[in-house]
C-alpha cells in the first residue's frame, strides 16, 4: 500500500478509524462530503485547519483501500481546483 503520511489511525481518536493528521475528522467524512457535492473548497472553508493535500491524500487513501479489497486498479489523477473546471 502507498504511504499516507496525512492519514493517521489511533484507537484513542475515534475509535481507531482512519483520519486526517491525528484530528477527529476521518477519511469517511471527507467521502460524505464529497458524496453530498461538497466541493473541496467548501470543505476547506468549513474546517479551516485541513490543507487541500489532506482531502486529496483521503480520497487516495479510500481508492487505495478499496483496490486492496479487489475492486479493480486505482490509477490517480489530478483533481480540479475548482468543481466546474471537471466539467
């Protein structure tokens, strides 16, 4: 598995689950978010504390734990700065 220097698992911070730097925000709430059509700008203006590698590092993170589990290669890409510019 890649490293992930951002993504930290502590059974003392929420119940061991995979987060951001130690902080009680996990790997699924930044998928919630961005499940919901939040855009990594919103979610950075929301949590000002999270930096953009951090959301980026979690949507790999997710990609890469999946592709573990046998749901086909993950090959990353470049994700826009801005939601339009997907488009």
């Amino acid at each position: 598995m890649a490293d992930f220097d951002r993504i930290t698992r502590d059974a003392l911070v929420m119940g061991g689950r995979a987060c951001i730097r130690g902080m009680r925000v996990t790997v699924a709430m930044i998928l919630r978010h961005m499940s919901a059509d939040v855009s990594i700008e919103e979610i950075l203006a929301d949590y000002p504390y999270l930096e953009r590698e951090d959301i980026v590092q979690a949507l790999h993170y997710a990609a890469s734990r999946l592709q573990s589990r046998g749901l086909g290669p993950f090959r990353p890409r470049a994700i826009a700065n801005d939601r339009d510019a997907a488009n």
